[in-house]
C-alpha cells in the first residue's frame, strides 16, 4: 500500500490556501502497527525503467549539485540520482552559483544531521532570492518524515521539490513538474516494496564501487527511523547482484562494497534457501580483488556466513559489526535480540574462523535511563572485543520511534560526559591495535593523493585502516605493499616496499 501526495504551494508561498494541512490529512505518517503489517506483500522487481520522451532534453546546458548528508546508502542514491540528471543533459557542478538544480540529499539518523540540512536551506535562500529559476529540492530520509515535510511546506517557500527514498525513479518527471508549474512538489510514498533495476549510474570513482543488495530494514531497533524512511527489507535477485559486480571487474574496479542496512538479512525474502553466506561464494569466484560488505546485524550472522569468510581471498578480514551497547537489558530495550553474552559468542566464533579479522563497530551512549553500570558494560565489553575503531553516538529520539517515547532521567551533560570517556578507550585501542602494525608490509589499495599532503598518497588495508606513504602518482587505483613505519590513532604511516606490485587473487 503505497501512498503519494502531491502538494502544490504557490512560489511566493504566503497563499490563502493552507497546504500544510492538505498535507496532513493525505501524507501516511510513519507508523511502526502500518510497518509491522509488512512482510506479506509480493516484491516485484521492475527492468523497464525509461527516460520519458517529454523530459530528455530538459538539462541541456544546465547544471546540477547534490549534497549528501548520510550513509553509504545515500550516497549510493546520489550516484543513482547523478545518472538521472546526467541522462537529462544536466552536467555536475561543485559550485552552488552555477547550479540550475540542488538536490539535499537528506539524511534523519539523528537530530544534529536534520539541523545541518535545515541550516542549508536557510543559506540557499539568498541564493534562490538572487537566482529564481534555480530548483531547489529536499530529497532522503529526511523527506520521509510528516513532521519535516510540514515545516518545509510552512516556514521553507524556497524549497520547489520534496521527494521520498522511494520516488528517486521519479525523479525526471517531479523535476519537470518542479520547473514549469512554479508551485512546490510534494512525493513522498510511505511504504514501498519494489525494486527498480536499471537506473541509470554516475559513480563516484574508478577504484571502489558500491552494489546494493538489499534496500530497507525489518528491524525496528527502537531508537531508529531507518525502518520507517527505507521501507521493508526487499533482497536484490542474486543474478542482478552478480552481473553488477561483474560489470565493474570488467571496469577496472579494485574493490567493491555490498550494500544494505542490514545484509545478514539478504535472502530471507527470497521463496527459496539463499543467504548472503551463499551470495558472498558466488561473488568470492569473480576476479576483483577485494569485496567487503555494511552492515552487519549480529542477529542474522550465520555460521555459513562465517564459514564462506573464512575462505579469504578477495573476502576482506574486516567485519563491521555494530554492538549499541553492552549491557543486555538496554540491548534488550533497544529491540536489538540478542545479549551481550551472545554478541561474544559470535565474536568469538569469528574470531575462531579468521584470526587476524579486523573488527569495528557502532555504539549509543544515553539510551533512556541508561545507569552508569550499564554504561560501564559498554567500555568493558568494548575492550573485550578489542575493536579497531567505531562510530560512537549520543543517543537522539526519533519522532516515531518506540524509544522517543520512553521517559528518560539521564541528563545531557551526563550523556556527553560517557561519550568523552568512551572514546577516550576507543582512541586508546585504536592506537594499540595499530601499534601492531609497525614493522609490518601491508597490502594498500591506492586511493589518491591525501588531501593534507599532496605528495602524500593515501589507500586502504583490506582491514580499512588508512595508510600514508609516498610514491608516484601512477600508482592510484593499484594495490602496493607497504611497510609500515609509524602509528598513529586513525592513521598508519609507511614506505614502498620495492617489490610493490601485488597480484590480486
Ligand atoms: N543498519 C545499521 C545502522 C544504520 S544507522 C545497523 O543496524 O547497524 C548507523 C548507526 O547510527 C547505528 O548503528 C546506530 O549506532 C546509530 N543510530 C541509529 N539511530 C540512532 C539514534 N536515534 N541516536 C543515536 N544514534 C543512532
Ligand atoms: Fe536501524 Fe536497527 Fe535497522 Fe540498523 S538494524 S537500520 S539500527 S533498525
Ligand atoms: Fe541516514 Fe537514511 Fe542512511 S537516516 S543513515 S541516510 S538510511
């Protein structure tokens, strides 16, 4: 059941109508009974996607400028919107001035990335008063959610266009809508379950690409809106997965990243027995060098999985596998199903299967009544592990969530003081882990100059670990061996071994 609203707002916006309300009353609010009624429908996968014939030309000698606010997701969804623009005649431009359209790609994860964006938009004000022809649309997760449509549609006239994660496909058609009736466009669909296949692509790069293998979420951790701004889990046909890593091989592509919100789900929407345990054996065959995937769920991890990883070769040793917490009532109020005792088992199974694997993970200080001990299992647990690195959050309530209905006693400055001495750990076993590594020769993937140091290049291991080091300009996009010199907390320094060549496997 998909909802669309289409919202039409005078330009100049002060208008007798009161669209905003118009809004409220068709717009589908995310709603966790709606979401947890899905599962049932069909997924059909569309290959017909098309330029329609009216709209092809419409960016000829234009210009266009994203800007991404999120996950790799959204950047993913950049690159798919770039294909669109680029079909319609629009070339990319970094400069706002000279852009004919700007695209916010939004993301909604936590308060302090919705501020970042309504901040952009009350700087391109200026901009759209200079420049009136210029389309300004809000798009991402962000566009998703009741509550920043309303306050766009009320206080934001100069935003022209607002489309939701599931209308990306929709986009040449919405943009002319945007351009020749002056009036702000609103589609937002609620809850999506198709898969459109062949959008057309500008990626960032030549050297590491990113395929998308399942979109959505199911897991309802209480504190996320991702469930709600993705829409239900829906797995990539395997074939279509397998012909696009192909694909980039044939290109020249050193390494790619499968993509998902949580691909240990990959498959269970499928009638018959795939996983990604199964997916990642097939794609372990095809000749690039290096495959990684994000995000794991702990939950769905299987021992197939496991078993597949150990077989190494172009499957890289680092496994991000965010944890939230360590305590397991807190884990067991943020809906993540399972207990800190098994989040260890399976990394100690990992650990078992492939002994010099690189782990990392997420954590959330100050989720609702967080106490001091429970927040104490966090830094315990995390030296257990004995993480790389990780992502480290203030807890932030989500309009919608579960969680952001859960009365909480911890105050800020409390919840800002954990975070200071969580990653005063995390930094500490950075700098120990990657102590590890002088001395040692390393397989880097070269991604370009550093952008501290021009004559600096800079690349990953296969663990993800940052390597500086100098060389010739030629080597970007090939993998070398590097010795490594000096640690650093987030950083390795190193010299060229002689012998640099390496060949993939
Ligand atoms: N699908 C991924 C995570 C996507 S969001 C997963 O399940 O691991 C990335 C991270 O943001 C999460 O892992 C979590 O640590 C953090 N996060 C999500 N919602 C949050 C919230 N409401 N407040 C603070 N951090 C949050
Ligand atoms: Fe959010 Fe949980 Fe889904 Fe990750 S698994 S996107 S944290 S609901
Ligand atoms: Fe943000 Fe949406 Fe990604 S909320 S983290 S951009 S899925």
């Amino acid at each position: 059941m998909t909802n669309k609203v289409s919202a039409n707002n005078s330009s100049d916006l002060k208008s007798e109508k009161d669209y905003a309300k118009y809004f409220e009353t068709t717009y589908q609010p995310p709603s966790l009974r709606d979401a947890r009624r899905r599962g049932k429908e069909e997924v059909n996968v569309h290959y017909d996607f098309e330029i329609p014939e009216d709209v092809k030309n419409i960016g000829a000698d234009r210009k266009y400028l994203i800007r991404t606010y999120g996950c790799q997701m959204n950047e993913h969804d950049t690159e798919v919107m770039a294909g669109i623009l680029e079909n319609l005649g629009y070339e990319a431009t970094t400069v706002d001035e000279e852009a004919d359209v700007i695209l916010l790609n939004t993301c909604a994860i936590r308060e302090n990335a919705e501020n970042k964006v309504f901040g952009e938009i009350g700087h391109l004000k200026a901009l759209k008063r200079e420049k009136p022809e210029l389309i300004l649309g809000v798009c991402g997760c962000m566009s998703q959610e009741e509550s920043v449509v309303n306050r766009i549609l009320q206080k934001h006239p100069q935003v022209d266009l607002i489309f939701g994660t599931h209308n990306i496909h929709r986009l040449p058609t919405l943009l002319k809508e945007a351009l020749f009736s002056k009036e702000m466009v609103v589609e937002v669909w609620s809850k999506e379950g198709d898969i459109i296949e062949n959008l057309p692509r500008v990626r960032k790069g030549n050297i590491s690409g990113w395929v998308n293998i399942m979109y959505g979420c199911d897991k309802f951790c209480t504190y996320c809106i991702v469930p709600y701004t993705r829409g239900k889990e829906r797995s990539r046909l395997p074939e279509d997965i397998i012909e696009e890593v192909r694909q980039l091989a044939r290109h020249g592509y050193q390494e790619v990243t499968l993509l998902g919100q949580n691909v240990n789900a990959y498959g269970k929407d499928f009638d018959f027995e795939y996983g990604l345990g199964h997916l990642m054996d097939e794609i372990r065959k095809i000749g690039i060098p290096r495959i990684r995937f994000t995000t794991s769920h702990p939950r769905d991890f299987d021992d197939h999985l496991i078993e597949v990883l150990a077989k190494g070769g172009n499957l890289v040793e680092h496994i991000h596998l965010p944890v939230q917490h360590g305590n397991s009532d807190i884990l067991k109020l943020m809906g993540r199903a399972y207990t800190r005792e098994q989040y260890l088992e399976l990394v100690r199974k990992i650990k078992a299967a492939i002994p010099n694997v690189v782990l990392t993970t997420d954590i959330i200080v100050g989720f609702p009544n967080e106490t001091e001990e429970q927040f104490e299992e966090t830094l315990s647990l995390y030296r257990e592990v004995g993480y790389d690195s990780a992502y480290t959050f203030i807890y932030s309530p989500r309009e919608g969530t579960p969680a952001a209905r859960m009365k909480d006693d911890v105050p800020m400055s409390v919840k800002k003081e954990r975070l200071q001495r969580l990653n005063a750990v995390v930094n500490e076993t950075a700098l120990e882990k990657n102590r590890n590594y002088v001395g040692e020769v390393v397989e880097v993937l070269v991604q370009g100059e550093s952008k501290k140091n021009k004559d600096v290049l800079t690349g990953y291991t296969r663990g993800n670990k940052v390597v500086h080091f100098q060389g010739p300009k030629s080597l970007i996009g090939q993998l070398v061996n590097v010795r490594i010199t000096t640690a650093k907390t987030w950083t390795l320094d190193g010299e060229l071994e002689e012998m640099y060549e390496v060949k993939s496997s």
